[in-house]
C-alpha cells in the first residue's frame, strides 16, 4: 500500500447534481425549482411558523396569560446552605457579601432565605426576604433576621 495509490473505494464517492448549467444537461431552465412561485426566487427562507399563507398555528390560538411587570424574583437560598456556609467558613454572620464571595449569588440578586433544612448554629442573617419557618428557625436559636431593603 501506498499513499499516492489510495483512493476511495468503488461507488463511495457520488458526483453531485450540476443544477441550472443549461438545457442540456436536462436540469437547466428551471434548474429543479418547479415554475415561479416564492420557493423558485433567489433569495428565498421560510419565515418561522410560515404555513404556506394559511392562518398559522400561533395565530389561531387565543392569548393565554399575563406576565407581572412589577414582579421580584428572588433566588432561593435554603437553611441548609447557611448551616453548611457556617461550618465551613466559621461565620456567625452571613450577608450579601458573603454569599457572593463564595459563588451563592451575585451582588446584583435579591435572595431569599427559605426553611428547607436544620439550622444548628446561632447566625446573624442578612438578606431580602425570608419565609415564616426559616425565620421561626434563625430566632429559635437566638439568632437575628435582618431584612434588606430592595435597594441594598
């Protein structure tokens, strides 16, 4: 065998269509296209959802929904994740700083602190909301919520 000498084997390689190269190589004029119409220009895409000029399927439907301009979306943060936050960076207290120093927000992200878990350390807890049990679960252990403005 020798590298000057390879070469695909027999019926591998299959030339392709030479379209619109005149009448005769029987697909020239058209070129394949079918007669005039969109599809036939060049040029041409389908827009997205574009049923052939029926009523297309997004427009059929009614409008479904409302989406609330005013609404806050905060990022969930759990008990468990502060207890964890606290054995392993020795805290006593957790804020916006220190969450975003260790990757669980940004500094930017309204958070908060759901009762999803045990808390077993006294912490001093600073964020944007908390649920009624994680609240009930901080004071419990003499802890402190504090609640943040939006600004903050």
């Amino acid at each position: 065998m020798q590298l000057n000498k390879l070469q695909p084997a027999p019926g591998a390689v299959k030339q392709g269509k030479r379209i619109g190269r005149g009448q005769g190589s029987g697909k020239g004029g058209t070129a394949t296209r079918g007669h005039k119409g969109a599809k036939s220009r060049s040029g041409y895409t389908r827009k997205l959802g574009f049923e052939g000029g029926q009523l297309p399927l997004q427009r059929r439907l009614p409008m479904y929904g409302f989406k609330n301009p005013n609404k806050v979306a905060h990022k969930p943060i759990n008990l468990v994740m502060l207890q964890r936050l606290a054995e392993q960076a020795q805290l006593t207290t957790i804020d916006a700083a220190v969450l975003a120093e260790h990757g669980l927000v940004s500094k930017r992200t309204k958070y908060k602190v759901l009762g999803k878990g045990e808390l077993k350390t006294k912490l001093e807890v600073a964020a944007h909301a908390f649920s009624a049990s994680a609240l009930a679960a901080i004071e419990k252990l003499g802890g402190k919520a504090i609640t943040l403005n939006a600004h903050e």
